[in-house]
C-alpha cells in the first residue's frame, strides 16, 4: 500500500483525506533528523511545514520516496536541488494562505503607520501619551510592492480599497497582468526612489537576498517604511537598524527574520519597528486550507500521475493525467530509442528536437517532453526521471526544442525525436494506436510500424534477397525465438530496417553473429 508520513504538525483533516482516498498515513511529528532518517525509507510521499528539514542527507535515506508536500508557500526548508536530482517531486500551497499573508501584511502597515503597539503599550501602562503618538495616514501614499505574484497581487487589491498608489516591481509581471491588477509596473530603482511604503512578497534566491541591501535602503525617499512578511533574508537587518536610528526610514514592520526562531536582532529594542513570530500563515482558516490541499495534492499524484503546484516538474491536472498517460508512454518508449541508439554509437546529444502533430499537437506538451527526456537520457544516466531529466538535459548543454505542427497529420497523433550527436542525426515516430498502444512508425526516414516488446534487435541492412533467411537462420541456431518481425525500406536495393522482438535478452555473442551477416548494416539490442 502507497505510505505517507506527516512529521509536522498538520490539521486532523489532511490525515483523513489520505486516508479515505486508501493511502495509508502515519504522523509522527517531533522526530530528530536521525530518528527522520531511520524511518524515512518506507513511505512513498512526507508532508511537512516548515519544522522539518527535508535535506540530501534525508532523501539519500529515502528510496521509496516520490513526493514531498509543503503545506505553505516557501519551500526553504526543503533541498529542491537535491529531490530533483533524485526524481523526487517538491509541491507547496500556494494559494491556501496566500489572503492570509495579504492580510497580515496590510495589518503591518496599519501597525506601522499609527503606531499600535507602542500606543497600546503605553496605554495599559496607565499613560495618556495622545500627544507622542502621530501617525499617518495610509491614502494617497504609493505603496512599493517587490513582487506581485499571489500575495501581492492580493495585498495590490487591498491597497486600491485604501486609495493608495501601487507601483510593483517583479520580472514575471506582464504588462497585460499590471494593467489587469491597477499597479504600475517599475524598475526596482524607481521603486525605491518613489515609494512612501515598500512591502516585501518575493521568494528568497541567490537574486533576491539581500534585495533591499544597505545601498537599496540608503537611496529610498526619507521617511519610508518598510514592511516584510515574505521571507528573512531579503534586506539587510544590520542596515536597517542604522537607517531607523538615523531617522532615515521612518519606521519597519517584519514578521521574518534571517534567524529564525529570532532571539536576536539589531532591530529588536526600536521604537519604530513592529516584530511578529512569523504568524504570516497563523490563522485557523490558512493552516486548515494548506493541509487539505497538500493531502489532496499528494493523493492525487501518488495515485494518479497528476502534479499540482510542484516547484521541479511540469503541472499536470487530475482531468489531464489519464487522458496524457499513453501519450507520455509513448513519448518515453521513442526516447528510450532514441537514447539506446546514442548509447551503442557512443555519441554526445548536442540537440533534441520533439515535434508534435495530431490530437499530441493539442495537450500539454510539457509534461510529454519531459517524459521524452527520460527515455532518452535513461540509457546513459543512471536514475534519469521525468522530475529530473530536463535538469539533466540543461546541465549537459543539451538544446531542447519542441515544435508544434498544426497540419493533418497522417495519423491521429504523431510525435516525433530527432536527436544531433554533432556528426549524425537521426529521427524516431510513433503513434498510439487504439488510442493507448504506443507504436513505432517511422525510424530514420523508413516506414516501419513496430510494437515496443521487453526483448528487441534492432538491424540496419542493403534490401537484397537473402537477408532475411540468413538472419532468421542465425538466431534460430542460437536457439532464440522470434515473437514479431517487421520490416521497413526506403527504396527497392535501398537501405532497409528490421525491428525483431525476441522471447529472451540476445547476447553480445548472437549480436556478433548478426553484425558478421552479409549485407548487415548495424545490429543492436534494444530493452524496453
């Protein structure tokens, strides 16, 4: 039976979910990364937050393991690079408390801006203080957002209803998304130039720590405020503190730190500065939210083939997975060809080009294209998968290119793998007939139509007579069976094709026997 451990702390109802889709779960929260470790090898999927470090050390000890789910939206906690190298797909929430944050963020500004919690301080101290307390008003005030994804876009929304200017500064913002949004789509150094206000919502990457850096702070207008609810680590602590001493940023509101839990920092003690515990995602709704979703994300790839919100594969939905299911078999078996091929030639991939014609013209081609890689790349790297393939491919330096032809076709679906080694270029089709069983089509040019069997060889000839009876004699007195035999040409006398499947593997002894007949080109095995 599929096994899921949950080692944080997760609502009741994600337990029931795995459970009522027939997945069985264990929780165990609390354990030390070696007792982890000593358990992790049985279960097929592990949910967490963000208590537990899925590391390489936590994976290597994993080989059943096929999915880590984030029940939030950072995945910092977890060794993306590390699972993909292991074919281990990393989904997260990112929607379930994506208002939540918002919220947060916005209750940040008004903190911020009128002083509450100073205010509330020294009023259950017994001070009337209504003179030292003078805030400002958030309308009218243009509000820098870096990053305007999903929380942004939602904090961007709240802001319109305070009549604040928003400018946002994000590279995956399209024109048409701003323009859709009501925001102002800006470099980071007008930005900062502008802003009264500047609200973090960007995930944390070698291109964004430190994004508000001690220059970032030094050049933004006096007197703006700053507010982070994303992730610690995007500004420097250290230079803040010094701009809020000097006067220089009027005041900031963090709910993260690049220490966490955060016992210390150079901002704690300031008068200016609103502190949380990272309680961006603490509401009852947001954490009911992420656990349903990563339990039902889960259970639908473990059970189905779909992918939903993963940080290192393509998304495939629950109505996609079975109608993609053969197309990406099929994709994988002309790969595994193709790779095959490459292999026994000892050739370097420089190029793959994937096209696809048909009902294969209409889908989702990003999850048969890595389905492709895999096959492809299987042959020649041990563990190659489709999570980690087309990380393997651009490692390489392999140029991936799909294409997409929308012209009748003379098959219901086509695809189609060219592979270039530098020197030599050769090209594998197929197609599903019956709507499920993939078959070969076309190999180097030749119609040939051919079942992927466990046991094939795979032959190149001259078409002259008395091949076929030589080859047959050959591996008859080698005492191996032959299950189907097709043939494929591209001219009388021209070159020819012969795909076998055989009962048994063919050894390195018969393949020398074949390779010594008259008129035999090339002769290799083939596993499928």
């Amino acid at each position: 039976m599929t096994k899921v451990l949950i080692s944080d702390k997760l609502s009741p109802a994600a337990v029931e979910i795995f459970r009522q889709r027939g997945i069985a779960v264990d929780v165990k929260t609390g354990l030390s990364p070696a007792d982890l470790r000593g358990l992790i090898g049985g279960y097929d999927g592990l949910a967490v937050r963000s208590s537990t470090k899925v590391t390489k050390e936590l994976l290597e000890a994993a080989p059943n393991l096929k999915v880590v789910g984030r029940a939030g939206i950072g995945v910092d906690n977890v060794d993306v690079k590390s699972a993909t190298a292991r074919g281990v797909v990393v989904m997260n929430t990112p929607y379930g408390n994506a208002i939540t944050t918002a919220e947060h963020a916005i209750a940040m500004m008004f903190a911020l801006a009128r002083q509450i919690p100073e205010a509330s301080t020294s009023t259950k101290a017994g001070k009337w203080e209504k003179n030292r307390f003078m805030g400002v008003e958030l309308f009218g005030k243009t509000l820098g957002l870096i990053g305007c994804g999903n929380i942004g876009s939602i904090v961007a929304d709240r802001a319109h209803g305070l009549k604040m200017r928003v400018i946002a500064f994000d590279p995956y913002l399209t024109e048409k998304r701003a323009l859709d949004l009501g925001v102002e789509k800006v470099e980071l150094d007008d930005l900062i130039a502008r802003a009264d206000i500047i609200s973090l919502h960007t995930p944390l990457t070698e291109s964004t720590r430190n994004i508000l850096s001690r220059a970032a702070i030094a050049r933004m207008r006096k007197g703006v405020r700053i507010v982070n609810c994303a992730r610690g680590g995007l500004l420097d602590e250290a230079a803040l503190a010094e701009a809020l001493k000097s006067g220089h940023v009027a005041g900031a509101a963090l709910d993260v730190f690049e220490t966490e839990p955060a016992t210390a920092s150079p901002l704690f003690g300031l008068e200016n500065v609103v502190c949380t515990p990272h309680l961006g995602a603490a509401t009852a709704e947001a954490q009911e939210n992420v656990a349903l979703q990563v339990a039902e994300q889960m259970s639908d790839f473990l059970l189905t083939g779909a992918v939903a919100n993963a940080i290192n594969m393509p998304s495939v939905t629950a109505e996609e997975a079975p109608r993609l299911k053969p197309y990406m078999e099929l994709c994988r078996l002309l790969g595994a060809f193709a790779g095959q091929q490459t292999q026994a030639r000892d050739g370097v991939l420089k190029r793959v080009i994937i096209e696809y014609e048909g009902n294969a013209a209409h889908l989702n081609q990003r999850p048969l294209t890595a389905a492709a890689l895999a096959g492809l790349l299987g042959p020649m790297m041990t563990g190659a998968n489709m999570v980690n393939a087309p990380v393997l491919a651009r490692e390489r330096g392999i140029d991936v290119a799909e294409t997409v032809h929308d012209r009748p076709s003379e098959y219901q679906t086509l695809v189609r793998i060219t592979v270039d080694t530098g020197g030599q270029s050769r090209a594998v089709a197929g197609t599903l007939f019956a709507g499920s069983k993939p078959r070969i089509v076309e190999i180097k040019g030749i119609k040939v139509e051919a079942d992927f069997a466990p046991h094939m060889l795979y032959v190149t000839n001259h078409d002259k007579p008395g091949f076929i009876g030589r080859f047959g004699a050959t591996l008859a007195g080698a005492g191996i069976n032959i299950a189907t035999f097709h043939l494929g040409r591209a001219e009388a006398g021209g070159d020819a094709i012969c795909m076998v499947s055989v009962d048994e593997p063919v050894s390195e002894d018969v393949l020398a026997m074949v390779r010594t007949i008259p008129l035999v080109v090339q002769a290799t095995t083939l596993s499928f």
